[in-house]
C-alpha cells in the first residue's frame, strides 16, 4: 500500500477554501440611522401666522392668478403701502392679511376683467425685525420663521457685559403701522416680523 504525500502548498490552498471570502465582523458595515431622528426642526415647520398675517412695509408678496400668466407679481411693500399691479393701478395692500388681499384684488378683477378669478397671495419674505439696547451690534435683521428671542440676540451678536436677561421687552408689530404697548419676554418668546426688542441694562 502506497501513501501518497501531497505537496505542503495543496494542502494550504485547500484549508483556505470557503474561507477566503468571509467578511470579517469588525469591517462589516453599520446599517444608516438618517432620518430616524425624532428631533423637530422648529425652522423647517410651517409659518403659522401666514394666513392671520398683517402685510406692512417690508414685506415681499407674490400675486398669482390662475390660468393668467401676465398677472402674475412679485413686489415689495414700499413706504405707501401700496402696490401698482396690471390693469387695476394701485393697491393699497398694508393693514390687510393675504386672504382679504385675495379678495379684495379678485373682486377688482372681476369688475370688467375676469370672470371668477382665482387670485392667490403669498409672502416670500417677511419684513424685518428690529433690537436695540444692551446687544453688541443693534440694527434691523431679516426675519426667519421659528425666530425665538435667544436667536435674535445670537444674530445682533449677543447680549453686553451690562445686559439683564430680567429686563427684555418687546413691542409687537401689527402691520400697517400699528403696534402693541411694550411686554416683557423671556429668551424662549417667539418673535415676529416687525417685532421691536429692547434689551436692557442691569444694574450690577
């Protein structure tokens, strides 16, 4: 009876077989978690005070009517608070909201223009907010839906060594050149646009 010796180097390629494919644990890819955040972006919800809002100065609205393509318009609200829009002239747009806007330039339009037009209003950009007192760059900044009174002090670049976080107020712009009496507010208080906020100094 003969023994066969098989050469060392065959015996080493067949312990590798089945083996040499295998994934080791340690490079094994995680499986992706995007997207499963429960967090809410405050910023990326919808501004809930767009259908009650007041237009004033500042603001920048869009104005489209369907199926009328030559009456679409995009504008800012000047210091008139009026706007001149195709075939009606001026409009006084300034203490309405977007809805009575929609109204008030669909029935201009159907008084010899359009029959039942559908107008729709929206606002591209809010006017500004403005804070003044104890911040180190005071000034008038671009208002950002989800604005809370922690950011706006963070945009004017924080608050002075003589600031007191007792002593905020603001005073609310209403649009059409309205505006409340002074309330205090807290770093959490939502602000809006037109908003004017006064920071001020602590006695230490």
């Amino acid at each position: 009876m003969r023994i066969f010796h098989l050469p060392t180097a065959f015996l080493l390629c067949l312990s590798m077989v089945g083996c040499g494919t295998a994934t080791p644990i340690s490079e094994e890819v995680a499986p992706s978690t995007a997207g499963a955040s429960n967090e809410v972006d405050v910023d990326a919800a919808p501004f809930e005070i767009q259908n009650d809002y007041i237009l004033g100065q500042g603001d920048t609205i869009s104005i489209q009517v369907f199926d009328e393509p030559d009456l679409t318009l995009s504008t800012a609200v000047g210091t008139s608070g009026s706007i001149n829009y195709s075939y009606l002239g001026d409009i006084k747009v300034v203490g309405k909201s977007p809805s009575q806007l929609e109204r008030h330039i669909a029935g201009m339009l159907q008084n010899g223009f359009l029959v039942n037009p559908s107008v729709n209003v929206t606002v591209l950009e809010y006017r500004p907010f403005y804070i003044n007192g104890e911040v180190r760059t005071p000034g008038s900044y671009p208002y950002q839906p989800g604005l809370t009174l922690d950011k706006a002090i963070a945009l004017a670049g924080g608050l002075t060594d003589r600031a007191s976080t007792r002593k905020m107020f603001v005073t609310k712009g209403l649009g059409g050149g309205k505006s409340e009496e002074e309330s205090k507010v807290y770093l959490n208080s939502r602000i809006a646009p037109g908003d004017i906020i006064t920071i001020k100094e602590g006695f230490f």
